[in-house]
C-alpha cells in the first residue's frame, strides 16, 4: 500500500528525514516511536503533504501512485487520514459541517453521490455513541474550546467517518486519560481491517497495549534504525532509545 | 413567488406609462436650485416637500465633503453628475440574457439566484429603480388588512403627508452631513413604512435597489416608522451593472421605533466594486440612522457589505427611550481595490439602555477596511451598556485591516466593553482542512464563513444564504 | 468656536532676545514652523478631546510680559528638589524652570552628559509642540549611557513660579548604549502659585540588545499645565519596559511615540493616570511597527473621581511587511463621578498579514458585590472604595520596572487616591 524509499525532508533550514524507507502492507499495522525530535511528526506531515516540509530526496508510492505529485487534499480524498498530534481550531466553522464537506469531498472523488444530511447525521451519532463523545460536539466549532482529550476523540470521529485506507495518527495518546485512551484504541480497532493500513505515532509503550502493532520502527535522526515485532516496544520501554542507538551504531 | 406573477406586475406598471413620461423629463447632468424644483414638480410633490428639498440644497451648499475617513479617492463632480435617475429606454436595454455581461451572468449563477430573477436583476425586462416596491404590491391587500403601509417614498408624500411631514428629517436631519444634506435636496425616490399601534408586519419586506443609467447619482430615501408596540423586519439588497466610470449613491435611511416597538433592518450590499484594476465601481456614502424614541424599543441593524468601490456608511442608533436597545452585526468585505470604513454610532442617552456591536472586517487584494465606531454614553444615561466586539480577518500581504473605535463616556454607572482582533486564516488550519479532503478555496470559504458566523445568524435565512454566497464570490482569487 | 491663536510677534522678539549660541538656527527653524503651522486645536484627530486654549494663553501673557525666567523662590525650589533627591535615590539631572542644574550630578558615575549648545547636531523637530519647545529652548541635555550603573539615571524637571504666568522648556536625549542595562527615572514636578505651562521632549534611543527600564511620574501642582513628549526608538533585540504615572497637573498632554525599526525589539509600556477636580489627563501613544518581528504591549489603567476627564489614545501602526508584528493594547478606567468623562480611543492601522494584534477597553465602577461584601465585614464605604480602588492601581504600581522608584510611586498614589475618595463615594 505504502512504499517509502530513501526519503529526504527538511523544514526551513534543518534537515529531518535523512533517507528513510518504510513499507507498509494492506492489513498491517504498524507502531513508529523514536525520542523527540526523530522525526516522527515529520513522516506524518510529509505523507499528508503538508508544504512546509519540503522533500529533498527519495519517493513514495501509495497504492501504485507516485504521493509526492498529489496535493494534500488528493491524498485525504485518495484514502490518507492524518490524526493530528494538534488539531487545530477553527472557529466558528461547525464540527458536523466540516465532516460532512469531507465525506462528500471523498464520496465525489469516489464518484458516488453525496451522503443526505439525515443519513448522516444517523452515522454520526452512532460513530460518537461508540467513542463516548456528546451528541452536542457536532454543533460546535471545530475543536473550538475542547479539551486535549476531546480534539482527540474528534480526530478519532472524523477518521471511523472518513473510513481511510491508510490512517496514520500522531501521538494521538498523548495528553490521554485512560478512557480517552481506551476509547481511542477501540476506535483504532474497529477501523482495522484486510483491506486497512494504520501507522500509529507514539512515544510510549502504553498505547500499544490496546493496539496491537504487526511491526514496531525505531526512528532516530530521520532513519529507522531498527524493525521488529511487538516485543521491541517492550524492550524498548525497559532499556531506552539509547539502547536501540548504541546496537545501530555498534 | 412565480414568474407569472412577476410578469404581470410588470405589465401594470408599464400599464401607468411610467416609462414614457420620464423620458421626455430626465434631466441633464447639474445641480441648481432649477434641478431641485424640477424633481419635486416631476413627483407633483406639496409644496412642503419642496420647500423642505430647497432648504436642504441651500445648506448644502454651505457645506463641505468630510474628510477624516480612512478612504482615498478623486473628488467627487458633483456637477457631472444627473440628479434625476430616468430609467432607461425599451431601446437601450438588453432584448434577452444572450445581451447580458456574462460575468454579470456568471454570479449570479454562482449566487444560485433563479433564471427569472436574474433577467430582472440584469435589468432585462424591468426598468424600475426600485422593482420590490412594486413587488411587494402583491402583498398590498394582506398588508392593507393589517394596517401596514408600505409604498414608494413618492406615494407616501402625496397619500399620507401627515406622516411624512411628523417624521422626515426627524432622525437625520438635513443638515446632518454632507450626503445627507445632498440627498435631502435631490432624493429620488425609496421606501416608506409605518406599522401601526401593536402591530406585527406579517411579513419581511424587501426592496432591491438598483442603479441602472451612467452617470446618475441615487439618493434613495426610506423612511421607517414602527408605531408602539409594533415590529417590523425590513430587508435591503443592492446591485449595480458594470461601468468604468464611478457612481455615486448617497441613500439616507430613517427608522422610528416608538414605545416598545421593534425594528430589524437587514442589508446585503453589493454594489458593483469595480474591476480588479480599481476601474469603475460604486460610491456609496449613505447615511442610515435609527431613533428608539420610545421606552423598551429597539433597533437593529444587520449588514453584509461586499459591494462598491467606497462605502462610507455608519448605521447608528440613537438610544433615547428607558430600557432601548440597539445592535449592530456586519460584515464587510473588502478585495481588490476596494475600500471601506463602515461601522457604527451607538449614542445612549436614555437610563438603562443596551448596545452591542459585532463588526467582523475582512480584507483581501489590495484593499483597504477600516471599522469606524462611537460609543457615546450621555451623563443622564444611568447604566448604561455597551459590548463590542470587533475582528478582523486579513488575507495577502497587500491589503489593510483598521479599527477606529471612539468611545465618550460621562456617566460613572456604564458598562463598556470593547473587544477587537487581527489575524489571519492561519495555515494550520487550511491544512487541516485539506487533509480532510477539502479543497483550499472551499477551506477558505469554510474558515471566512466561520469568521462570519455571529453576524449571518442575525439575518433572515434566505438572505443568510446569499449572504454566504455573495461573501464566496467576492473573495474569488483571494488565496493562492 | 475658534482656539486663541499663539502670540507669534511675541515669540519672534523672545527668540530674538536669547543667547546667540550654537541653538539659534534650530530656533529660528522651530519659530517658521511655528509661524506656518501653529498649534494644533481640536479640529486636529490627534486633538480632539484637549483643548491646548490654556497653554496658549499662560504662553502668550508669559510672552507678553518678557518671557523671562521665573524662579521666585530659591528656598521654595531647593526644598522641592531635596525632597524628591531624598525620596529617590538616583543620580539626578535637573532642569529647574528650565535651567539645567547638575549640581546633585555624580559625574563619576560613567554617565557621559553634554548640552546641546556644546555641540553642534541639530535635535529633533517634527510636531507644534516640539517646535515650541526647540524655539524657546535655553540649552538641552545629551545623555549618553554606556553600562549599567549603581543608581538609575534621574532627569527631575521641576518648576516653581508665585508670578502670573510661566513658561519653560525641557530637553533631553538619551542614548544607551548596545548591549547596556540602564534605568531611567523621569520626575515632572512644579510648585507655586502661578499659572505655569511646562513642555518637554525626552527622546530615549536604545542600542541594540540594550534593555532600557524607564519611569515618569508626573506630579505637578494641580492647575499646571504640561505637555510631556517621549519618542523611543529600540534597536535591535532591543527591550523596552516602561511604566508612566499622572499623579498631578490640570491640563496635561501625554505623547509616547515609539518607533520599531529594528527586528526583534520588545516593548512592554503601562501607565496610571489618577484624576479628580480640575483636572484633564491626555495620554497619546503611538506605536509604529515598521519591520518584525517584533512585540508591543500597553496597558493603561484610569481612576476617575470629581470634576474631571481623561482621554487615552493608544494607537499601534503595522506598516507594510512588519511580518510577526504582536500589538496589545489594553486600556481600562473606574468612573466614580456623575462628572468624570473618559474619552477612550485605542486605534490600529495593520497593512501587514502575519500579524496579531489586539486590543481590549473597559469602562465600569467598582464591582457592587465586592464593596458590600467589605462593607459586611464592617468597612465603612469610603473605606471599602478605597480599598478596591487601590487594588486597581496596585498592579501596575508593581509594575514599575525601576526598583529605586517604587516606594515613591506607592505613597504618592496613596496619598493621591486618598485625596480623591475623601467623601462617600
């Protein structure tokens, strides 16, 4: 599904990504952790083509087509969902709204008709019912005055609404009480699928003890520097990234 | 409304030989006290109304143009200018839609405005200056079965003079400023409502202006009176066709709320702004001004400017009667070369009365937006309250967003807040937006209407539509 | 209604009159100015709420009568002067009726001090009132601060007149070296019985890097008249953090203009203005962002009581490309008077895009249930007023960026709050 090979980034005037490859497969999931400034939210942004991280080297294919030449909306509408590690709030602008443009935007692309404003809105409650989440947030400003657990569990709404191929979250955990979080995992898992892929951003070990990762990444100045099964994170939880670091370096 | 309907109001106007008769009268560009009797006679107005336009052009005369708003632009000819609006001629209209400005054409389109209505507003089949007043005669006998008068400004003079004469000039009066002045001497022609004692209007009424000849001046002038008790809820929309030369509009709006009445005035302006170059476009100076004369009224304005080259316009409400409220919501949009300084007059001088102000400014292009506002609480004024809150968006480097607002406050019991904001539409959130599959200029329409969202819930739903229609194409191009 | 207008044959003869040194040419400049432009009136935006009609008039009898100097007491003036020099320890440069005094100067301080008839470079002119000053003005100061010093810097502009009408003039450069930390206190102060206009420009240019912490207080005899112009020009990274006090005066016209010319410069700049019977305070501030990023930050606060009004214009300017420009301006006042009037006008003209810019203003009255609440615990309600009104002042008392200053801010404005909230409130 996704192939990134030797990829290459740099915001402003520091490079981030130095050559990194991934592959990810249909059905997989698979866990990205690494110590602050790796380059874990960097990956995220450039896969959903964000333009401030320019690309300097390498390719990604995405389903047999070349990402990089895709606009961001193209790619959202494509099948990419990014959970935002910040989502941002935009006043103003109704949270049901927003979803609502975004499914059609993809329905459109897909070349189905536009989902009806009461069909909708039935899918959304049942989606909310399921995530804990207040009826009442759909007739809010996007991630207007919510908390850091309520953007979170909006991110996870937009992403059982938007039904993507390939959703990747970033450090969606963090800032999480432990139903937050239980909420969250459950959305994830219900999303998991044959025909899905989910890249999960994280820092901790915790996250994945209600997600079940295929494949654990470590990630360290923009390189993976080691692949591995779920046990990585365990072990990587026990002994630290200086650990993994010393290994690759040695 | 079907366009039978439509049609056939059409056809009874032409019935009255409008038409024919303004042709043989419109007059030459130039303003003398000649004009002025030669508008007055064209109306076959009472002698009090003449002499009232005389007094008005005399003080004029002693007068001169304002020059503190933030607005830069040629003087204004005021001799080139013809002062009496003839509509034009069977002849020089376009036959169909095929003659119409495609571009014209194109918004309305994107405006979602129906076939029928844009061939009106193309100016194609209806010549009138103000088409809704007659429109609205469809409705006479449902409005007559409530008491309700709504008509012409010229009907008002001739049919109910004891009306006209108690309260025109009342709230503005002539010599309140330069355009109003002008206008008091030239008016053209406009609204005129009166609600009766208890009455609630049981309707919105609309009237759609519309400047059609090249180089005519519009002064429009609308009177509202709502008796006590009353309530009324009055719709304004504008066009204007493409020129390359400037137009000059200088309306004045009076509104009367007596005792426990209640008046709700909402504008969609969009007067033709003028090319991307700065080319042509309207200027539009009006004077609009609402009194709450009585105790427990209240007034309130809702508008959303897109339109003209210049607008100079500052909706006011003076707060006379106890307990009276007023409010102000706008948006205003300013792209390309436009530029506006509009806001308000908040003047409390009754005990215990209320304003809010909602000024949400957005600036695109090359344009210049500036929000203008007073608050003003007199010393007998007890405890009185003013919040405002006044935002605005910026979008592109080259255009300015300002904010002027005056507050005179001399009596120790008010309250005043004031609140204002400058950003931008942060690239965060377009970002966000199109990782969700939305494309940037839905985004950007998505985020500007959010921006806009307390001012377009005040309005009338299906002038909210266009409102948020209109707000889209004018930002057209505005990003990217 | 049309503004007295300033006697300008008058002024010719004064200028005439005064010493032919090295200020003569800027003299005679600032007189043409004067002569083609005049004084400002309430026709002007910048003036539309203070009439200058009483500067004019004290200018035009002082004129009339000879435009001399006009110290009256030496012994009334010495005491003024010692009891601020007491109260505040700082190394003090005075200009007493505008005549610059250095006496309680310490020269060993590494503060370098020169007057503007010393040297030749011209000094700035480019409003009425600083034009007024430069025509009349007997000699400047020249200030130049190159580290940072045990005592704050103190410029006491101090005036005494028993005679009908007096006029002077202060001026006073300032210059902080990159990279320094200085403090400067700024004392406005005038005494006696007579009519009396004081006019001062202060121009503070602050190195790159430096950091400049600067107080004014002014406490001029109710009645008196001042017009008190400060221009800060940062560069830099540099920092400016400021804080200004109106304790006195009656007419009294306040113009901070700071320009931002230089990235990174932080402004932060509070004032306090106290007013009662007889007394109008103006504070005008300007602030122009010409290049980002950089931040600026006002919070003016008012106590109205009495007779009285206030006006606060704060005005914050992004020119085009002054990219990561952050503007706040806040202004809010308690009116305690059926005859108190604040005039408030906070103004911002952004012709830039990436930009935050704010402001905030509040009129009101002291919180209702709070009063009742002290007056339950068995304060009377003057007591509870002042008690609530000093709250309101306190904060930007601790705000005063100079330490040597702060227990002088603190009693003058007790003694002034407790002059104004005499009587039930």
């Amino acid at each position: 599904m996704l192939e990134i090979n030797n990829l290459k980034s740099r915001v402003g005037d520091s490079d981030i990504l130095r050559g990194l490859s991934l592959s990810v497969n249909a059905g997989e999931v698979h866990a990205i952790m690494g110590p602050n400034g790796s380059g874990k939210s960097t990956l995220a942004q450039v896969i959903a083509g964000h333009e401030d991280y320019v690309v300097t080297g390498g390719d990604v294919q995405y389903q047999g087509k070349d990402l990089l030449d895709l606009k961001p909306e193209e790619r959202a509408r494509e099948g990419i969902f990014l959970g935002f590690q910040y989502p941002v709030e935009i006043p103003g602008v109704n949270n049901a709204y927003l979803l609502k443009a975004a499914v059609n935007a993809k329905r459109k692309h897909q070349g189905l008709g536009e989902v009806d404003a009461f069909e909708f809105l039935k899918l959304a409650r049942e989606k909310m019912a399921a995530l804990g989440m207040d009826p009442k947030f759909l007739n809010r400003g996007v991630n207007e005055g919510f908390s850091g657990g309520e953007k979170k569990r909006n991110e996870i709404l937009q992403m059982a609404m938007l039904e993507p191929s390939l959703a990747i979250l970033d450090e969606t955990d963090s800032g999480l009480d432990i139903d937050a979080l239980k909420a969250v995992a459950q959305g994830v898992n219900t999303l998991r699928g044959p025909d899905r892929a989910i890249i999960l951003i994280t820092h901790y070990q915790r996250l994945l003890d209600y997600i079940e990762p295929d494949f654990v990444h470590v990630l360290s100045e923009g390189r993976i520097i080691r692949s591995g099964d779920k046990t990585l994170a365990l072990e990587l939880e026990e002994k630290g990234y200086e650990w993994v670091r010393e290994a690759a370096s040695a | 409304m079907t366009s039978e309907n439509i049609e056939s109001i059409v056809n009874r106007r032409y019935e009255h030989g409008f038409v024919t008769d303004i042709e043989t009268e419109s007059l030459p560009p130039g303003l003398d006290e000649g004009v002025v009797r030669a508008i007055s006679a064209r109306k076959n107005e009472p002698e009090f109304m003449l002499e009232w336009r005389l007094q008005a052009y005399r003080q004029w005369l002693e007068m001169a143009e304002p020059e503190w708003a933030h607005l830069h632009y040629p003087p204004v000819k005021f001799n080139e200018i013809s002062y009496y609006a003839a509509p034009k001629s069977d002849a020089d209209r376009p036959k169909s839609l095929d003659e119409v400005d495609p571009k014209l054409l194109e918004t309305y389109d994107k405006l979602g405005i129906p076939l029928h209505e844009r061939a009106r507003l193309a100016g194609v089949a209806v010549d009138a200056v103000f088409d809704s007043v007659s429109v609205a005669t469809t409705f006479k006998d449902k409005l007559s079965e409530a008491g309700v008068i709504f008509c012409s400004f010229s009907e008002a003079v001739r049919e109910h003079p004891e009306l006209v004469k108690k309260y025109l000039g009342s709230v503005v009066p002539r010599r309140d400023n330069f355009y109003a002045a002008l206008n008091s001497a030239v008016f053209s022609d406009g609204s005129f409502v009166y609600i009766p004692k208890g009455v609630r209007c049981p309707m919105e009424l609309s009237t759609y202006f519309r400047i059609n000849a090249a180089n005519t001046g519009q002064f429009e002038r609308t009177l509202i009176i709502a008796d006590e008790g009353s309530h009324v809820s009055y719709l304004e929309g504008c066009t204007a066709p493409m020129r390359d030369e400037n137009q000059l509009h200088a309306a004045v709006v009076e509104l009367v709320a007596l005792e426990g009445a209640e008046i709700k005035y909402s504008t969609v302006q969009n007067w033709y702004p003028g090319d991307e170059n700065g080319v042509g476009g309207i200027y539009n100076f009006v004077t609009k001004r609402g009194d709450c004369r009585g105790a427990n009224s209240k007034i309130s304005w809702t508008q959303v400017e897109t339109g003209s080259a210049i607008t100079w316009k500052y909706p006011s409400c003076l707060l006379r009667g106890e307990n009276s409220v007023g409010e102000f919501y706008s948006v205003a949009v300013a792209n390309n070369m436009q530029q506006a300084d509009t806001g308000t007059k908040m003047i409390h001088i009754g005990a215990n009365t209320s304003s809010t102000i909602v000024s949400k400014g957005i600036s695109a292009g090359k344009a210049q937006n500036a929000y203008r506002g007073l608050v003003k609480v007199m010393p007998q004024a007890h405890g009185a309250r003013n919040h405002t809150q006044c935002d605005s968006l910026l979008i592109g480097k080259e255009c300015g967003a300002h904010t002027f607002p005056y507050m005179e406050i001399k009596n120790p019991s008010a309250r005043i807040e004031h609140e204002a904001t400058t950003s931008k539409i942060s690239a965060d959130q377009l970002f966000y937006c199109r990782q969700r599959g939305i494309s940037e200029e839905d985004a950007v329409n998505m985020i500007v209407n959010g921006f806009c969202k307390e001012v377009f819930k005040e309005l009338p739903m299906e002038f909210a539509v266009e409102a948020q229609a209109l707000l889209n194409v004018s930002l057209e191009g505005a990003v990217g | 209604m049309k503004q007295v207008a300033l006697s300008i044959d008058d002024l010719r003869e004064a200028v005439l009159r005064m010493p032919d040194d090295a200020l003569m040419a800027t003299r005679e400049a600032a007189l043409a100015n004067l002569d083609e432009h005049g004084l400002p009136s309430v026709r002007d935006e910048d003036w539309k709420y203070t009439d200058l009609g009483p500067a004019i008039d004290i200018s035009n009898r002082w004129l009339a009568n000879g435009a001399t100097i006009t110290t009256t007491s030496n012994d009334l003036l010495a005491d003024a002067i010692a009891a601020i020099a007491g109260a505040i320890d700082a190394n003090w440069l005075i200009i007493a009726n505008g005549v610059i005094d250095t006496s309680r100067f310490d020269e060993s301080s590494g503060i370098e001090v020169q007057r503007f008839s010393e040297s030749a470079a011209p000094f700035v002119m480019d409003r009425p009132l600083a034009d007024l000053n430069a025509a009349l003005l007997n000699d400047g100061l020249r200030v130049q601060i190159h580290a940072a010093t045990e005592k704050p810097l103190g410029i006491l502009i101090i005036d005494e007149t028993n005679a009908g009408a007096a006029v002077s003039q202060a001026n006073v450069e300032i210059e902080i070296a990159p990279g320094c930390d200085a403090e400067v206190i700024e004392y406005q102060s005038s005494t006696g019985t007579g009519d009396h206009f004081g006019n001062s420009v202060i121009t503070l240019q602050i190195g790159q890097a430096a950091i400049a912490s600067y107080v004014r207080i002014q406490n001029r005899r109710i009645g008196h008249v001042q017009s008190g112009r400060l221009c800060a020009t940062p560069g830099r990274d540099a920092r400016l953090n400021m804080a200004s006090y109106d304790l006195g005066g009656g007419l009294v016209r306040n113009d901070v203009d700071i320009d931002l010319g230089e990235p990174g410069a932080d402004v932060v700049f509070n004032g306090l203005y106290l007013a009662g019977d007889g007394q109008h305070i103006d504070n005008h501030t300007r602030v122009d962002h010409r290049v980002g990023p950089a931040s600026s930050s006002q919070e003016y606060r008012g106590i109205l009581n009495g007779r009285c009004r206030c006006v606060w214009n704060g005005k914050a300017i992004v020119h085009a490309g002054a990219d990561g420009t952050d503007a706040n301006q806040a202004n809010h006042n308690l009116l305690l008077s059926e005859h108190a009037e604040i005039d408030a006008k906070p103004e911002l003209e952004i012709y830039a895009d990436d930009v935050k810019c704010s402001h905030g203003t509040t009129v009101g009255q002291l919180d209702e249930t709070a009063l009742f609440y002290l007056r339950t615990r068995g304060l009377d309600k003057r007591q509870a007023t002042q008690l609530l009104t000093h709250a309101f002042a306190a904060d930007l008392v601790g705000r005063a960026p100079v330490a040597a200053a702060i227990d002088e801010i603190t009693s003058l404005v007790e003694s002034r709050l407790a002059d104004l909230i005499q009587e039930e409130a």
